[in-house]
C-alpha cells in the first residue's frame, strides 16, 4: 500500500511538473504568421523578395541633395551675417586687428556649418577704402582687404572656395564726412550672401 502511495505522489508531481511547463509554453506568443504570398504561380517566389527588398536602399540613394538653400536657410544665414559686424581696418593697411579678428569669428562656426551643406551657395567678401589714395590703389587695397577677411574666415572653418572677395575701393561709402571718425567706418570689409559673378 505505502509503495502504491509513492507511485501515486511520483505520478502527480511529475504531472504537476509537466503541467507547470505546459503554462510556460503555453504563455509565450506564437511567431508571427508569415506574410501572405501574393506571387503568380507562374513566377518564382524570390520575385516578391526581390522586390521588396531594394526599396529602402533606393529611396535613400535617391534623395537629391540640395547645392543651394531655400528662402528659409537663408533668412538664418542673413541673421548670422547681420551678427557678424563689418571687419575695420588701419589707415592704409590690410592686415586684421584684433578687434576685426573678434568680429568675423563671431558665429563663424554656425556659419560654416550652414554653408558647407549648400555647395553652389557663396558668399561675398566686400572690401572698402575711405576716400583718400587713388582709385587703382583703394580697389587694389580693398581687394587685399577682402582676401585677408576671406583667409581668416577659411581658418575658422567656413569653405575658402565658397568665400568670393571683391573690391569697392572707396566707391560705396559707408559715411561721406571728410573726418578720420567717418574714414575708419569706410575702411572695413562687409560680408553678404550676394552672388558674386
């Protein structure tokens, strides 16, 4: 009697135990059903796969990248050059002070970051005398002013081949007193988003 009891106990904990792992099965969620085929029987099933298989790739190679930036992108590249205050100058030099260092560095590096995504776009580098010297020696010292501004503005990330400098030598004045306080506002060089031929 007592083995036939420890048969019976054996029999039920091993059920007990199977049962256990039949509710573990049983919780997990069955894989997902296959899609459905909806291939010809007269084509071969790898068609469907391969047709489905290159759409991500393609849509990714084929999205065009823009070379100039759209009327939005350049309201913000106008605002950043509106930060960026006219570079001065010495009387008859060309080389940056300190101070036009500062001024063109101001957010030179969200400038550059903007610029380098539109590689078509540029940027006008304007060179200014005051109006004292010769016409030929102001438009070659403005353009000497230009390329310095261009130079620097290189080094600080902004793309050299995207940067067009040009000379106004002391035409377009900025102030037309004959004093040395309205000449030092004449001898700078202005950056704009104006195309440059």
């Amino acid at each position: 009697m007592k083995s036939r009891f420890l048969a019976c106990a054996a029999v039920t904990a091993l059920t007990l135990t199977f049962a256990g792992c039949a509710k573990k099965v049983a919780s997990t969620p069955p894989p997902p059903p296959p899609p459905p085929s909806y291939s010809n029987p007269a084509k071969p099933a790898p068609a469907t796969t391969a047709r489905q298989t290159p759409a991500r790739p393609v849509e990714t190679a084929a999205a065009p990248q823009h070379r100039m930036p759209d009327a939005a992108t350049r309201v913000r590249i106008q605002d950043l050059l509106n930060r960026i205050q006219d570079a001065y100058f010495d009387f008859d030099k060309h080389d940056l002070r300190p101070d036009a260092q500062s001024t063109l560095m101001a957010d030179a590096k969200e400038l550059s970051d903007i610029i380098k995504q539109y590689p078509d776009f540029k940027l006008t580098v304007e060179g200014y005398c005051d109006e004292r010297g010769s016409e030929e020696y102001n438009l070659a010292l403005g353009d000497a002013r230009a390329k310095q501004s261009k130079d620097y503005l290189a080094t600080m990330g902004l793309p050299g081949d995207q940067l067009r400098p040009i000379s106004y030598g002391k035409d377009k004045p900025a102030c037309s007193d004959h004093t040395e306080d309205c000449w030092q506002k004449n001898r700078r060089t202005h950056i704009t988003q104006a195309q440059a031929e």
